[in-house]
C-alpha cells in the first residue's frame, strides 16, 4: 500500500515551508530515512527524509512551492500500484508555488495546527496576476546569490542569470547592486566608500532573525519568567578534562559543554518537573530527557538537541553535537537535528561571559544559562587560593516549578560537576 509524505512541522510555531528541491524524482527507488526533499522554514533548510520504502510515484508540489505543515507533498510506493493523490484525485494537478500562495496566512495556520491535511489548492484564472514575493516562487539561483538577495531585500526574478542554464550567480547579483563585490558571507565589500561617522543605516531583518524577535518576544510576553544562580567548583572537572584530551585525537576531543549536557541531563531524571511543557491546566513530563543546546549562526540562533542525553556516553553525546553544529552552519541540517529539546543550554563559555540569564524556549519549562569556567581567588579552610569556578543561571517558567525547586537542582548539578567521574562511569 502507498504512503503518503508530509510536509514536517519543525518547531511549535511551524505553520509552513518552502518546498526548495527535490532529491528524488519520480519513479527512482528510495530506502526509509533517504533523503527525499530540501525544504526552507524561518530557521534553515532541512532535509526531509522519507518514511517509507518503495519507489517514488508521484510529487504532489512543485519546488518553490509555500506549503502548509502535515499537508501532502509525495507519494511512495510500489512500482506496480494504481496511486490516487490525497484530497486531489479528480484533479490529479499537483500543487504550484502559484497555486499554494494564493493560500491565506489564517488558512496556512489553521492547517498547521491539526494532523494530515489534504492538499486541495483552488483554481487559478488566466487573470490572476503573478506573484510579486520573489521567494515563494522556484528561481535558478545559486545558494549564496539567494543569501545575499534575502540579506540585502533584493528580487531575484528582476535579475538576469549568466550562470549554466541561466542560474542566478554571485557576480549577477553584485552588478545589480552596483557591481560592489560581496563576500562569502553576504557582505558587500567596500573598499573606500564608508558611511560617515553618526549615519543611519536601516539593515532588513532575515527570516531567521524575525522568528527568533517573534518567539523570544512571546515568551518574555507570556511566560512569567525567574531566576536561580549558582556558582560551581570547576577543578575536578578542567583537570579530567585535560587528561582525557591529551590521549585523544583531535577530532574526539571533548568540551566542558559536553559534560555539562550529560550533567543536566542526569540531574533531570530527579527533577521530571523542570523536563517539562505547560499544556493548559496540566504538565506535561516528558519521558526522553533531550537537551537542547543553542549554537550561533549568522544572523542569530539555533537550538540543535542532544536525545537522550541521560541514557548516552560523553564521547557519543560531543560526536553527535559536533555533527549537528557543523550540518546546521552549513545550512543543511535533519529535523530530529533541531526538533524535540525538553530543555535547552546556552553557554557563552568560550566569550569569556561570567554570568548572564537567557530567554525560555516555548514550549519548554526551564533553560539554563553557562558562563566561562574561569580561574578565580577563592577561600577554602580559612586559606586564600586560585581556583577553577563556572557560574551559571536557571531560567524558569512559574507556572510550571518555583524557587525552591529550581535551587535544589542548581545544587543536585553540582554533585555531577564537582565529581565528573560521575559522569563517566
């Protein structure tokens, strides 16, 4: 029997994604977890992979395609079988970029919030006139030609293409612009010509940066937040640390943030309550401790998840961590990569931060905020000495838990980071 493929909701607030490319085309086989389809959201692009086994029979969207989340976008099955398109079968049209933007917002958002939707998009008239949102129609442009027309407000369909076929390149899109040269990162190279001292300059906010100014801003807005600090003895930690890197190969080494996610996580299993998402009037305690862990990109954040960091070893949990952050800077990442934390981390350890408190991540209850591990003067027996010290801040929703409960897990904390062997056997 065929399955149907649908588009993934990553994220709470997923109301839908950009269908970027296709993978797999029809009629070509393909294995459950291959690699199916590349879609954008306001966070990165993914890959979506399948999740089923069989050939793949019908593509029910065009790329380019604006798509509501759980709505169909591919059918797999066996070669031999009669397909019928869900929700489409009179028809048998699939679905165009066109098509799904003449979609409302409110529709797009009242899809994302229930399970499968079919896909039934409305008639087009030869009157209906063209879509003016470059980004939600399929153009041939090179990665990085996007990037820089999405950083600097430009439309790409305005723009002629001098690459293979046509293709959108770099160098098209900096004579658009004057012919001033742009870096690998997007930013324009200007030799001379500065803006003077005390000049405004107005910068458009990436998708990435205004969905981080919407969710940060809903959770400062909703979620009554408070805060517990404490401060943890590091000694133990930093020596064994560096005893077990001087035997490893580079590649394997670890970070004083991979014993910290293996400590939260460990500390989490006594506190169910702080591992947990307000639903409603009840808690919500979620069985698997995944720890979320906040790496910076350009132009802002991303929370990639460590999954049952309290059932895995350190070097599993940093070899895992490690792929994630590199898929997620490259721009490529897997949804399991950036869905599902039930609590999230972030360290600004390696800025020199000493200590600083961090926003909730909706839907989550508590979030805790790592400053540098750093040699300080303490007193121990009475006697002035120099000594290793982290500080660090929970942050936690109070509907969910209290003071009292969030300083008994800052305290059960210690006991893994003060005695890191803990952690390792």
């Amino acid at each position: 029997m065929a399955d149907t493929i649908n588009m993934p909701k990553l994220g709470f607030d997923m109301a839908e994604g950009t269908l970027v490319r296709w993978v797999k085309k029809v009629g070509e086989s393909i294995s459950k977890g291959d690699v199916l389809a590349e879609i954008e959201t306001d966070k990165a692009t993914v890959e979506v992979e399948s999740s089923a086994s069989g050939v793949v029979r019908k593509l029910l969207v065009d790329e380019g395609a604006v798509v509501p989340v759980n709505s169909p976008i591919a059918i797999v099955g066996t070669a031999e079988e009669v397909i019928e398109e869900p929700g489409n079968q009179e028809s048998g049209n699939k679905v165009t970029g066109k098509q799904a933007e003449t979609e409302s917002g409110e529709e797009a958002r009242n899809k994302g919030q229930g399970a499968a939707v079919n896909v039934q998009p409305p008639a087009v008239s030869a009157q209906q006139p063209a879509i003016s949102n470059p980004q939600s129609v399929f153009l041939k442009a090179s990665p990085l030609a996007k990037k820089i027309a999405r950083e600097r407000s430009m439309d790409l369909s305005h723009i002629h293409g001098t690459g293979p076929g046509g293709r959108i390149v770099r160098r098209d899109v900096e004579e658009a612009m004057g012919g001033q040269p742009v870096t690998a990162s997007g930013q324009i190279q200007i030799p001379v010509a500065r803006p003077a001292p005390g000049m405004d300059e107005t910068i458009a906010m990436t998708k990435l940066r205004q969905a981080i100014a919407r969710r940060m801003a809903e959770s400062k807005a909703s979620i009554p937040h408070f805060y517990v600090s404490h401060e943890y003895k590091m000694d133990a930690l930093v020596e064994l640390r560096s005893q077990y890197n001087q035997i490893m190969p580079e590649n394997e080494k670890l970070s004083v943030n991979d014993f910290i996610v293996k400590a939260v996580a460990l500390t989490l299993r006594q506190f169910p309550n702080l591992n947990a998402s307000l639903n409603g009037n009840s808690v919500l305690r979620h069985g698997q401790v995944n720890i979320g862990i906040a790496v910076s990109v350009e132009g802002g954040l991303l929370t990639i998840v460590s999954r049952e960091a309290d059932q895995k070893p350190l070097r599993q949990i940093s070899a895992e961590v490690k792929a994630m952050a590199e898929r997620v800077r490259a721009g490529k990442v897997k949804p399991d990569d950036i869905e599902g934390s039930t609590f999230s981390i972030s360290n600004m350890g390696m800025y020199d931060v000493e200590n600083f408190s961090a926003i909730i991540n909706p839907p989550e209850a508590a979030i805790l905020a790592v400053g540098s591990a750093r040699e300080a003067p303490v007193v121990e027996g009475g006697a002035l000495k120099v000594g290793w010290r982290m500080k660090a801040t929970i942050s936690v929703d109070h509907r969910v838990s209290d003071g009292v409960e969030a300083a008994k897990f800052m305290q059960a904390l210690a006991v893994y980071l003060e005695e890191p062997l803990r952690l390792i056997v």
